[in-house]
C-alpha cells in the first residue's frame, strides 16, 4: 500500500494522487457476491431530495461483505484481497472448509493463504480472528466491532481505523473507539483482531473536481454568496460577513459546532469519557 503522485503536467495532475493498489491480488470481484447498486442521488422515494449535493457518480457494483462474520469454528483461507469501490479499506475472500464463501473487511497484513477463524470462545490472537471482547485480551487492537450483540459489526470498519480495549468491567467491556471516546460495550459484542486495511486513504487528494464527481457528489455553494431568499448569510454587497450572531444552516438552526446529540438517549450512560477535540 503506498501513493503515488503523477508528474505536473496540469493544475489538477500537480496536486492529486492515487492509491498503488499494490497490495491487490485480484482485479475482477466474485460475480454471486455482487449486485448492482442504483444511485439514489440523495432522493427518498417520493423523489424529493433529503441529502444535498449528491448525483450521478462512477457506475459501480456493490459487494456483499459478511460483518457477522457467524460461521463459527469453520476455518476459511483467503483467497484474495481485493478492491471495493463502495468503502475506502480492502476486502477479502474467504473460501470456507464447507465451501462456502464470503467476503470481510481485510485488516492489515492479512495475506493470501492465511487461515481466518470466528468462534464464541478463546482462540489464537491472529490477524482476523474474530471472537467475544470478554476472552480478548487488554489493549489489543480490533476492528469491526458489533454494538449489540449478534447484529454485526457497526464500529471500526473505516480504512485505518481500529478500536483499542481498555479493560472488562462486569458485563461490560470499556472500548477506545477511533474518536478516542471510551465507551461501554457489551463483553459478549464479537470483534476481528487487526486494524482495517488500507491506512494510506487518508492521504489521497483528489486534485480536481472531477473526481469529486465520480464519486458522486456534487459542488457546494457558501451560504454568503447566496441571496437572502436562498440562505441566512446570503445578501450584501461585495465581500461581506454574514451579519448574524452565529451561524446558521439554509433552514435557519445553528451550525458550525453544535452538538447535536440529544442527552435523553439511552446509550448516553455507556460513554465513559468523551473524545478529544484539536484547538
């Protein structure tokens, strides 16, 4: 894994950059595994727009990757460590011993060859393992971890990221997640050992626009140079500030760092210590 920069030879070309890709073994995915994903461009089912700034994009084909991972006690072989367009980290096939197959997140350093089990109890700490928080030992670092448990894996699946665990308290498992927020999980939640392929995704620029529209998302317009009838901060002439005590949004709420979450909800009591913010 690495990224590679082109030569300057144009205003986007002098500042972008892709991934290498070298730590692919695979080009085309696994036809049974894939289906097709239709763009929504950001419209609910009454063709109304609910996500701004979304259309079109890059066609591509979404890959169904196993986050129970509830093969239990079944050894699996990787086959390959493959590409997905949908998320930023790698995935890979696993061919289990009944011959089934499935794929998962790839963490760093997994490799063709390498054998992947799950299982409810204690089993060798290896890259991509998978078993309960309660027989994983203290500070080891995982990654696709299940918030309730049996739902799948919903934390840590982002490329790079990786959640470390602190202790085992009772029922409960005190978890850093990639925020640095310490968090109550349940000690039966499953959870993969490693940490998520692909760390460089952070570091590509996409250089252009363009890109940016392969991706599907469309420009973004400041709110003060907008008109009156079309945003809060809009109006004025010339380069104006937007004459409000605070920021708003295009629907007239606060913006620009307020916490949205409410204090009523229920897994409010399980955050231990909340994450901390650059200055």
């Amino acid at each position: 894994m690495g990224i590679k920069q082109y030569k300057p030879t144009s205003p986007g070309r002098r500042i972008s950059s892709v991934n290498t890709f070298e730590d692919l073994t695979k080009v085309q995915p696994l036809r049974s595994l894939m289906r097709i994903q239709k763009p929504s461009s950001g419209r609910n089912f009454q063709g109304k727009i609910t996500v701004r700034h979304k259309s079109g994009g890059a066609k591509k084909y979404y890959r169904i990757i196993d986050f129970k991972q509830n093969k239990f006690d079944i050894p699996a072989r990787v086959a390959t460590i493959e590409y997905n367009p949908n998320v930023s980290a790698r995935i890979a096939l696993l061919y289990y011993q009944d011959g089934e197959k499935r794929y998962i997140i790839a963490p760093v350093g997994l490799k063709t060859g390498d054998t992947v089990l799950s299982s409810k109890k204690r089993i060798d700490i290896s890259l991509g393992n998978r078993m309960p928080l309660e027989v994983i030992p203290q500070g080891t670092l995982l990654y696709n971890v299940e918030l309730v448990p049996g739902k799948g894996g919903e934390i840590a699946r982002s490329a790079g990221s990786g959640a470390k665990l602190m202790a085992i308290d009772g029922d409960f498992a005190h978890l850093q997640m990639p925020s640095s927020e310490v968090r109550k999980i349940s000690k039966n939640c499953l959870a993969s050992i490693g940490q998520v392929s692909n760390p460089d995704a952070m570091h590509v620029r996409l250089g252009k626009a363009g890109r940016m529209r392969h991706l599907g998302v469309r420009p973004r317009v400041r709110g003060k140079v907008m008109n009156p009838v079309d945003h809060p901060h809009g109006g004025g002439e010339g380069n104006n500030p937007i004459g409000l005590k605070y920021p708003k949004t295009l629907w007239g709420k606060h913006a620009s760092g307020v916490k949205t979450r409410k204090k009523s909800r229920r897994s409010e009591k399980n955050i231990i210590s909340r994450r901390f913010k650059n200055k």
